[in-house]
C-alpha cells in the first residue's frame, strides 16, 4: 500500500507539474483578478489556494505575487502572498521528505561534492540557520528548494519558520511593486513618491545577499577560531 500511494503522489505530482508547464501562459493578472472576484468575500482564500498549488507545481511565483499586491494592496497583499508561498513550501518539503528522503540520504551518502550534497551539509551543520540563509540568496530556485529541503534532515517546523520569516523581505518589496503597478494604471497622483519607495525596497532586497553572505562568514570564521 505504501508503494501504490508513494506511486500515486508521484504520478500526480508529474502530471500537475506538466499541466503547469502547458498552461502556463494563461496564468496571468487580469485571470486572476476575474477568479478572485468571482470569489466574493472568499477572494484571499481562493487567490491563497492557486498560491499553493502555484507553488506544488511550479507555476511562476513572481506572477502571483506581483498580482497579489495589486488585487489587495501592500499589507493584505503580503501576508496572503507570504501565507499561500509558505504552505505550499511546507506541502513540497513534505512530500519530498516521503517520497525521497532515504533515498538521497543514501545517495549522497559517499559523495564529496554536488549541489544537493552541499545543501545537504549546509543544513546538517546550520539547521533553520541555512534555511534562512538560502531564502535570501538565490542558491536554488524557489520550487525546487522547497522539495530539495525536504531531502534533508531539518525538522519541519525548524523549515516552516525560517521559511515564513525569511522569505518576508522579499515579499514586502515586491507585493508594493504590484501594488504600485496598480497604481500607476489608475492613475494616482502620489505615484511618483510610490515608485520610488518601490525602488527602495528593491535596493535593499538586492543588497541582502551579500549582507547575509557577509554575516554567514564572520560566523563561520568565529566558530572556526574557537
């Protein structure tokens, strides 16, 4: 019974992510829009949902939460955006963590090197610490990192924490920049002074990484001196 279901999360697993593939191009804002406001008062649900599964199968994350500043606003934006990415994370880790965590501890058991076996040993020896790290700085895509983590042997709420508060940053700047697209297509007068703390948030999302990678060495090099 365990292989069926094993084979069953796998086959669904594939064909939601094909299905994304060849669908992709109709994923877009004025879609969304129309399905969230057919929704009614059940809108951020429903926009929280196509997040999630969004986030399962690949779809394009940046379109979603570029129209989730612009069908809510900056605050509600973000935290539906920040909501529907991180559950979704949480979902890919967990089946990542059922269907290959074995496995991959097995395979890269001997191995000296590789992408997924740095990953690997960046959590072994930093935990949520990595995860936060790997949240800033693009070190793997954002779908992939989240089945990619689950291959590891961080506890779950260790990931899911580090996720959700991590991946803040970069959802406030750019939620306020669909926000402010929004914007500029009604029309509003105080759009000048809206682009430019757009701008600013985005400088000092794009400044964080070296920031982080900073701050990783410094603790790194102290614990190695001690």
């Amino acid at each position: 019974m365990k292989k069926i279901l094993r084979y069953v999360v796998i086959v669904i697993l594939g064909a939601g992510i094909a299905l994304a593939v060849i669908y992709r191009e109709q994923l877009n804002a004025s879609e969304l829009e129309n399905w969230v406001t057919d929704a009614g008062t059940a809108g951020p649900i429903v926009f929280m949902f196509i997040y999630i599964i969004g986030t399962i199968f690949f779809l394009p994350g940046s379109v979603l939460t570029l129209a989730g500043g612009a069908l809510f606003g900056p605050v509600w934006g973000t935290f539906y955006n920040l909501t529907g990415a991180t559950i979704g994370a949480i979902i890919s880790f967990i089946v990542a963590r059922y269907l290959g965590h074995a496995a991959i501890e097995k395979a890269v058991e001997n191995k000296t090197e590789g992408r997924l076996k740095a990953l690997k040993d960046g959590v072994d020896d930093e935990g949520w610490k990595f995860v936060a790290f790997v949240r800033l700085v693009p070190f793997f895509p954002f779908n992939l990192l989240n089945y990619a983590m689950g291959l590891t042997n961080i506890k779950l709420h260790h990931y899911s924490l580090a996720t959700y508060v991590f991946m803040l940053p970069g959802a406030i700047a750019y939620t306020y920049l669909g926000y402010v697209g929004r914007e500029a297509v009604a029309g509003d007068e105080a759009i000048i002074q809206k682009i430019m703390l757009a701008i600013a948030l985005l400088a000092i999302v794009s400044f964080m990484p070296g920031l982080v990678r900073r701050i990783r060495k410094g603790g790194k090099d102290s614990a190695n001196s001690e």
